[in-house]
C-alpha cells in the first residue's frame, strides 16, 4: 500500500511530527502564544486523493541575539498535523 508522509493512503488519520530544540535555545526566554489561528492548506491530488497539512506551533522562544539589520530572532518549536483522503471507490 502506498504511503504519503508515513500515513497509510487508504487512512484518515492525523499525524503530529516534533523536532527537538537545540539544547542552547532552552536558554533563551520563552515567550507566551497569545492567540492561535491555525488553518489547514489543502491540496487535490491526481489520483483524486485530499491532502491537508496544518503547521502547530508548540513554543516560542525569544533569543538575545538578532540578525545582520537589527531584526530580533526566535526559535520556533514546531509539528505538523497531515490528514490524507481516499477518494471514495467507485461503484462497478
């Protein structure tokens, strides 16, 4: 069976993947999330499949140090949600 981002193409499941922080980034100051709004991108595929990935943003982390014009950095712990859709099996 043919799989799409370690999710069984004949599935609906959600699927979460975590990166781990660098250890130097726990030493920079965590900043509340406020407010989220996280919406899914949707993709049709040709062989009539649904694809929808959501990005998850897991913790923000200020850094003391910025970039070459001056712009404050920040760590981002993400994930990513996929949920794939077969499309239903046509009746013969």
């Amino acid at each position: 069976m043919a799989k799409i981002a370690g999710v069984k193409k004949n599935s609906s499941k959600k699927l979460a993947i975590s990166k781990p922080l660098d250890d130097d980034i726990y030493s920079d100051k965590l900043v509340e999330i406020l407010n989220t709004k996280e919406s899914w991108n949707e993709y049709e595929l040709a062989d009539g499949s649904k694809l929808r990935i959501k990005p998850l943003v897991m913790e923000v982390r200020k850094s003391p140090k910025k970039d070459e014009n001056g712009n404050q950095q920040y760590h981002i712990r993400s994930s990513i949600a996929i949920d794939v859709q077969q499309p239903p099996k046509s009746k013969k």
